[in-house]
C-alpha cells in the first residue's frame, strides 16, 4: 500500500453536527457515539498526517437561497425541522471541521449524503493521485454508506474504519457496517494505524 495514494475521509465531523453549540446541539439532537469520534479519531488522524495520507473533510453544507435562507431538500427538513438560517452556511463555523481534527488537507462542501453527488471531491481525489479510500464520521447508514458506495462504482479501494463511524443508534450503525461489507474492506481504529505504521 502506498500512503501517498492514501486519503483519510472525515465524513460531516463539523460543529454543527457535533458542538454542543451547534444546529444538532441547540436541538437537543446529540448522541453519545456520535459525540465521541472526534477524540477517538484524533490520533488516526495524527498519524495520518505524519505519514503523508491525504486528510479529506466532507462538510455538509445547506446553501444559502433567496434572502439567505438556507435551501433544505424536503426529506431533511421533515426529518430535522429544527434547521435554520445560518446552520451549516457556507464558510461559517458551524459547518467547519470540529478543532479535535483540524484541519484538513482538503475540505469539500456537500450537498447531499454522498459526498461524491455534485461535488469536486472525485476531481480532488484524481488531482492527487488517490487510490485507497479509508472512510470515518457520520451517520453510518446515511452519508459514510452513500458516500462509499458512490466510491466503489468510481473504483476506489475502500476500507470503511468501523469504530470510526457512528449513528444514532448501535444496531443501525451494525447493520449498516454489515451492508458494506460487499463493497469495502471494514477495519478499526487499530488495525488502520498498524496498517499506516507498517506502510
């Protein structure tokens, strides 16, 4: 494996998902597995740095429409009503890296739960030689699954980082993990830092 063909993905780990000062905070919307990835992440994320691996931050934005009102797709506004103007703007702090894992090598707003949907991240990736995808962050059935299986049809090697990933719930963060399985390699937090310290 090289490492310069590498890139670490830190899915949607942005304030307002993840600050208690956040869209999600405010809300009330907070989840212990969620709120713990960024200190179980931090030292992958270190690593991968030190070994020249490629940090990517898919950031979740909503855009700002008309009087600069966010534009939300219907299905996530039923979902999360509570979003407003403001929530996840572009370039504001809500919709920046949380600082636990700042900063990134490359930041890419999305739009949508695959990262890959109407985004620059593909050509990112092609510009800087990327084979090998290794993907953390959140929800793991929503924007970490999406966002693989946009990978696997572009044929990039992916392992998704099990431990690394979260959802709102145990058994829907499993099912979704054992739903990848045909199309990524699935690995720890562990394995992957051996993996980049044997590289």
């Amino acid at each position: 494996m090289s490492l310069r063909s590498t890139a670490l993905v830190l899915g949607d780990l942005q304030n307002d998902f993840l600050h208690r000062d956040g869209a999600y905070g405010r809300a009330g919307q907070s989840n212990a597995a969620i709120a713990a990835l960024p200190d179980r992440l931090a030292p992958l994320v270190h690593m991968a740095r030190k070994h020249g691996v490629l940090v990517v931050a898919t950031l979740f934005t909503l855009v700002p429409g008309r009087g600069g009102e966010p534009i939300i797709s219907p299905h996530l506004q039923a979902l999360r009503p509570f979003l407003t103007k403001g929530d996840f703007a572009p370039g504001g702090w809500g919709q920046q890296l949380v600082d636990k894992l700042a900063p990134a090598d490359v930041a890419v707003e999305k739009i949508a739960y695959s990262a890959f949907h109407m985004s620059r991240l593909e050509w990112v990736l092609r510009k800087c030689g990327i084979e090998q995808l290794y993907f953390t962050g959140i929800v793991t059935n929503g924007g970490v699954a999406s966002t693989v299986r946009d990978a696997h049809v572009r044929e990039f090697h992916c392992t998704v980082v099990e431990d690394g990933c979260a959802a709102f719930s145990p058994d829907i963060h499993t099912a979704a993990i054992e739903g990848l399985r045909p199309v990524a390699q699935i690995a720890s937090i562990a394995e992957v830092m051996r993996q980049f310290e044997a590289a």
